[in-house]
C-alpha cells in the first residue's frame, strides 16, 4: 500500500535540525546537483521525508532523512529516539512524514603542497531539516468536515478571546503547555454602536465553538480568502497554536494574510474523510 505524503506542522522557522552523514550519503547528495559545482558552492531547498527503520542492525529506533528517494543521512541517535514514537505511528497509518530540507555543498581541487599530483577532488555536504518538538508536529483534533483549504502559515497573532469559557479551551490543553490544532475562520457581522450598519469581522473557532475575534484591521487582512473559499462552498482553515492551561491561556492564529498568499492560490480543496489519520490517534490522548 502506496504511503500518503503528510507534512509535518512542527513550530521549526528554519531548517536548524542537523542531519548526520557518511560517505555513502554524499554521493547520493551529489548526485542532486550539477556537474561541475560552481565554485562558490550550491545549495537546494527541497522536502525530505522521515523513515523510521525499525529493521536497522544498529539501532531500530534511527531515522533516515531521505531525498527523491535516495538517504542522505540520519537524524542523530538522541533526536532520532525522542521522534521514534510519533514517526512510527504515522506511518503504521500509512503515512510519510515530511519536512522542510536545506543541502550545501561545495566541491574543490586539492592543492598540490608536496607535488603528489592528482588527488582528486574534495567534497563537502551539510545537510538540516526543518523539525519542531515531538509534541508540536501533529494537529490534535481534526480537520473540518466537508471541503476546506488551509491557510498557508504566517505569522502569529493573538486572537483576542478574554469572555471564552475555560471549558471551550480544557480539551487542547496538554502536559507541554502547548499545541497545533486545525482552527476555522469565519465571516460574521458584528455591531460596533458608532454606525448603523454591522461591520464584519473574523471570528476564529476550533471544532465549531468560538475562540475569539480579530480586530476589524486585522479582519480585513483576511476577509478576501474567506469570502473566495466561501463562494466555493468551502472553509477557512488555518493553524491554531492553543497554550497554557485553565489558569492562563492564549490561542493563536498562524495563518498568510490574503495579500501574502501565492498567485497559485489556492492549489486545490481538500475534503475531509469520517475517519482521518494521523488525528484519530491524538484526538484520543487525555488533556491534562
């Protein structure tokens, strides 16, 4: 059974996640670049996907970092066993991690200090992925139901929510402190008490119960793609970053502002299944 790609979420803004290498790596590596390398090095922005190998002699918990098919290295064994578990669970739901990936190399001719003559030439690879914590990797609840698109990220913003009952919050708390969940964006009007006609705002909900809602500013920055993927019968999704606990709490809102998103938006709706991976997994862990 053909594995489906799944993006992990993560909380990584760069590629930082070091990615340990051997010299059969390299040459996978190189085979992703032209030859000659220009002299000033080159480097490849592209996906990598994470394969636990529980098959592996020397360690059954290592994960291959691997690149249009080929290895170019390994997660390090501490880090390699702190995303074991997650990794193995989703791919035992048939899915394939994937990641962010960033490769450097550079390629030169030895000098000729003792006159030994051809040496060859040396190579040299580094190889980062781009890889939050264990716990920030997978959504906790799921995706809406029907036909949706989700927001590509951005950067964050508080969603003013101060009247929300705890008991809405209460099941994205976790032991972290933090999660991911899928929230939804909506249109809804809403009276200000200066003009006779409603404004209309964003209101932000997760599994349909209202979080909070933007300022008319920041609506503004959104209304466009909510009104598109309206017309097209779909909703707004967007990442949502729940932290704290029943004490204090924030929900946050990651999502491109309409002017941000890319000329090829959107790219396609997705729909969602009764029962989806990888959330049916997190949807039953406990809340502390």
């Amino acid at each position: 059974m053909e594995s489906i790609p799944f993006s992990l979420w993560g909380d990584a803004l760069w590629c930082g996640q070091e990615v340990v290498r051997e010299a059969p790596h390299e040459q996978a590596i190189r085979r992703l670049f032209p030859d000659p390398i220009p002299a000033r090095g080159a480097d490849l922005d592209t996906t990598a996907e994470l394969v636990p190998e529980p098959q592996n002699r020397f360690d059954p918990r290592s994960i291959a970092v691997r690149v249009q098919g080929k290895v170019v290295g390994y997660l390090p064994r501490d880090d390699a066993h702190r995303y074991q578990p997650v990794l193995s669970e989703l791919v035992a739901q048939g899915l394939q991690p994937q990641v962010p990936c960033h490769l450097w190399v550079s390629e030169w001719e030895p000098a000729d200090w003792e006159g030994k003559g051809d040496q060859g030439t040396e190579f040299h690879a580094s190889v980062a992925v781009a890889l939050g914590q264990p716990h920030m990797l997978v959504p906790v609840n799921l995706p809406p139901p029907g036909s949706y698109h989700l927001l590509p990220p951005g950067s964050g913003i508080v969603v003013p929510g101060g009247e929300v009952h705890p008991d809405v919050l209460a099941p994205f708390f976790r032991p972290q402190g933090e999660c991911w969940a899928y929230g939804t964006m909506h249109a809804v009007e809403e009276e200000d008490g200066f003009s006779e006609r409603p404004r209309m705002v964003v209101e932000v909900r997760l599994d349909d119960d209202s979080v909070g809602r933007l300022s008319p500013r920041l609506s503004a920055e959104f209304l466009p793609a909510i009104h598109y993927l309206a017309d097209m019968r779909a909703e707004t999704a967007a990442r949502v970053a729940v932290r704290g606990d029943r004490t204090a709490s924030e929900v946050v809102l990651y999502a491109a502002r309409s002017h941000d998103l890319p000329a090829t938006w959107p790219d396609g709706l997705t729909r969602s299944p009764v029962a989806s991976p990888p959330w049916h997994y997190w949807v039953g862990k406990e809340a502390n």
